[in-house]
C-alpha cells in the first residue's frame, strides 16, 4: 500500500538525515586529522630550568643541562658541561636549540624577539685582569634571523620590549661602554663609551629611562671610583645623558664615594635618582710591600705562610650593642652597607637621606618620601632580650629634611601605595596611620569593636 509523505514528515526525515551525515564527517575529520597534543616531555639534567614564555605565551624556552651521564664524561675529558636553550614553539611543536648559552631573555612585552647570552670561554680571565663580554645573540622569532653582538657583559629589554641596553666589556676595554639595540628597526646606537668598567644595569618600570654605574681605577685607593650614568627618554627625540661625579657635590664627604652595592634608580616623576655611598678605601703601600715580601717567603721550601702562623682570636666586648655572633653573621651586610643618596635632577644637587644618625633610610614609590629608622639605643637591649624598638623618621625627598615621627616603635608596617602614609601599631592595642605631608597621627581603630591584642602571646 502506498503512503503518501507529507512535508513536515520529509523534512523531519531530512533533518534527521543531514545531522547523520554531519556526526559522520565530523568522524572523519577526527581520523583524518586529529588534534595534536598539547604537551611536550623532555629529558634533562641536573641545573636546568629558567624557564620563560613569550608575552604572547606562544613560545617557551628553559635551559637544558647535560644528563648525568654526559656531564660526567665532560668532566672526565677536562671540559665542564654545557647548558644549551631549548626554544619551543607551542603551536607547531618546532624546536630550536641554542649550544652554550648561559642566560637568555625574551623581550618583555614584545613577543617577537629572545637575546641569549653565550658561556664565557674556559681560562679566560675576569675582572681586572681580563674582561667579562661574551656574545649575545639576538633571534627574531617572526623571521629567524639573528644578529650577534660580541662583548656583552649584561643586557636588559625595557617593558614594552622595543629597546635591549647591553652593557660593554670587551679585552682591553676597547669600546666598553652600553650600547642600545632598537628592536624594531633592527640597529645599534651607543650612549656611552669609555675606558672604564660599567656594571649595575637598570630600567624604570615603564621602560623609558635607565641607569647604571661607571668605574675608573684610581691609584689613590683601593676600591675604584664610581660615577653614575643615566638616560631620560631612552630612544626618544628629547634622550638626556645625566652624570653624577661624587667629588662635585658637597653632600658627599671627601672620604666616601658613590657604592657599587647599590644600583642607581630613577624616581617615577624622572626628578630624582637615587644612588648608594661608601667609604673609600685608602691604598697601603707599606701594606703592598709587605704582602710582596710574604708571598715571596711563602715560595721558600719549608717556609710556612702568614696565614698557617696566624691564631684565630675573635675579641668581644660585654657592652657592644651587638652580640659577638651577631657581628660574624652580619659581617657580610656590614661590608657591603651604603648609605642612599638622592640626586635632584633640576637643581643639580646631591642630597645624602642617611648617615650616622639614621642609618637605615627606605625609599617607597611614589618616591616622595623616605622613611629612616635609628636603633642604636635599643640595639643592645633588643640582642639580648629579644624585644626589638626603633625611632622613625620621616624625609621629605625634596628638601631632605627630617623629622622625629615615632619614638621606641616596635611595630611599623609600611607605607601606604601613594607614598604619603606610615602604618604603625602602638603599645595601647591600636592601629595609626601617620601622614607625612600633614604630620598628624589618626587613630584608625578606635571606633572598632574588636580586640587587636593577642591574649595568648606573653
């Protein structure tokens, strides 16, 4: 019998047909061409890591140490185990490798460029006696091509990642000095040049201006002298070199010098740059002879050094602040202390934030105020009892002046984010919140129905 098929049955049967057919091609297209994975297994060995992405988490790249057993033949045959970089493209599963690399760094916000920093060759010698550059290769990511630059002894990318400084030092110091890598363009411009060792390389957090330090031997001491270099909007049509020498500015006493233990920062307003102190080091001569004639001695068959003749005899006094164990583990800080300074760009003055009297100075972003601390009167108390007390001052950045905040605090928090408030508790179980630019003290949890002594703690 025949049976008529009306529309809405011929087009439900259609439907149901068309559905069929698309789960089959979809199967199809599952065979035909399946997903590839997502995740990549490698073997390394023992000091591999630093691993990175790209900004635009596209690329990944680490560093691969030798496995067990090939850094020991290494070692065997005299030649120390290479690490090479490992770039992976996590689209395509295409890997590159890089032999000899020591470090290596995409370009911050710019997904297309990675600078990767060769392995000093082996028994060349460092510092003064030789220099600390190897070659820097720089790889663009879109293209491939690379470009080596030789003699790069540090480098940095800025944020946005269209600048990478490197920092010269080359055999002789033959064109030490930092250098400027335009990514975008593909080109090199030097800022600075001389015949003197650069180090302490740092960009601004927004990548437009940047800082470093400069030494010079000076025979007149032991430890070189510094100067600070810094340029203002890097790259752009109004660029600005400024150099701070520590013997132009009275602020600096004539027996201290600016430190290498503490890198030069610009302030975020770009008025201000902040920079380290330390007392200079006059040479012995009488000391340089002796050392000559010891060592001479100590080439002598039978003859025993200075050293082995020499007891260890650590003296400790009952009323030093410090604990004689306190003063071998801070031994180290003590060496490498130095005391902030800040540099005002307009008024080309030098303004010295800490000293004797305050030895501890902090600054905080906006950087408009610095907060110091003194415990010299509570040192001693606080070593042996445990309880710790400073006084608190506040330093306005702009005109360097000080003032007594807190007396015998024992808890200060910090500084609020616009750099303008002081968080502190108080012994009486309140908080308070001190403002530098008004100088008033505010009681923030006296209308708090709630406890903030521990009641437990003795």
């Amino acid at each position: 019998m025949y049976k008529r098929q009306t529309k809405d049955e011929s087009d439900d049967e259609k439907e149901k047909n068309s559905s069929a057919e698309k789960e089959e091609d979809s199967d199809d297209d599952d065979k035909k061409d399946p997903q590839p994975s997502r995740e990549y297994k490698f073997e390394v060995g023992p000091g591999s890591g630093q691993i990175q992405f790209s900004h635009d988490s596209r690329q990944v790249a680490f560093l691969q140490a030798p496995k067990d057993k090939a850094a020991r033949a290494a070692k065997k045959s005299g030649d120390p185990p290479r690490n090479k970089a490992v770039l992976l493209n996590l689209e395509t599963g295409e890997k590159s490798e890089f032999e000899k690399i020591q470090r290596f760094s995409f370009a911050s916000e710019n997904p297309n460029c990675l600078a990767l920093q060769k392995i000093k060759p082996k028994g060349r010698p460092s510092d003064d006696k030789g220099w600390d550059g190897t070659d820097l290769v720089i790889h663009n990511l879109k293209t491939g091509t690379q470009i080596n630059i030789g003699n790069v002894k540090s480098f940095a990318f800025n944020k946005p990642g269209t600048f990478l400084a490197m920092v010269i030092d080359a055999e002789d110091k033959a064109g030490n000095g930092l250098q400027l890598f335009h990514v975008n363009e593909n080109r090199i411009e030097t800022l600075e040049n001389g015949d003197a060792k650069y180090r302490s390389l740092s960009w601004t957090r927004e990548g437009d201006a940047l800082a470093m330090l400069r030494a010079k031997k000076d025979d007149e001491y032991e430890n070189p002298q510094h100067h600070v270099v810094a340029f203002s909007d890097v790259g752009g049509a109004r660029q600005t070199k400024i150099e701070i020498d520590p013997e132009k500015y009275g602020a600096i006493p004539d027996d201290m010098t600016i430190s290498p233990n503490r890198s030069p920062q610009w302030s975020d307003e770009r008025d201000l740059i902040l920079f380290g102190i330390h007392e200079r080091k006059p040479k012995d001569d009488d000391k340089d002879k002796k050392d000559d004639t010891d060592k001479d001695d100590e080439k002598k068959p039978g003859k025993k050094s200075a050293e082995d003749e020499l007891a260890e005899l650590v003296i400790w006094h009952w009323q030093d602040p410090r604990l004689q164990s306190m003063q071998q583990v801070q031994e180290s800080r003590d060496k490498n202390k130095s005391d902030l300074c800040v540099y005002q760009i307009d008024e080309k003055k030098t303004l010295r934030l800490a000293d004797d009297e305050i030895p501890e100075v902090n600054v905080s972003r906006p950087h408009k105020f610095a907060v110091g601390t003194d415990n010299r009167k509570y040192e001693r108390f606080g070593n042996l009892e445990g309880t710790r007390y400073r006084d608190v001052y506040s330093i306005d950045l702009k005109t360097g002046k000080r003032k007594l905040v807190l007396e015998k605090a024992q808890y200060v928090f910090g500084v609020s984010p616009d750099g303008t408030s002081l968080l502190y508790y108080r012994d009486d179980g309140h908080f308070f919140v001190y403002d530098m630019v008004k100088g008033t003290h505010t009681n923030i949890t006296e209308n708090v129905d709630a406890s903030f002594i521990n009641t437990e703690s003795d």
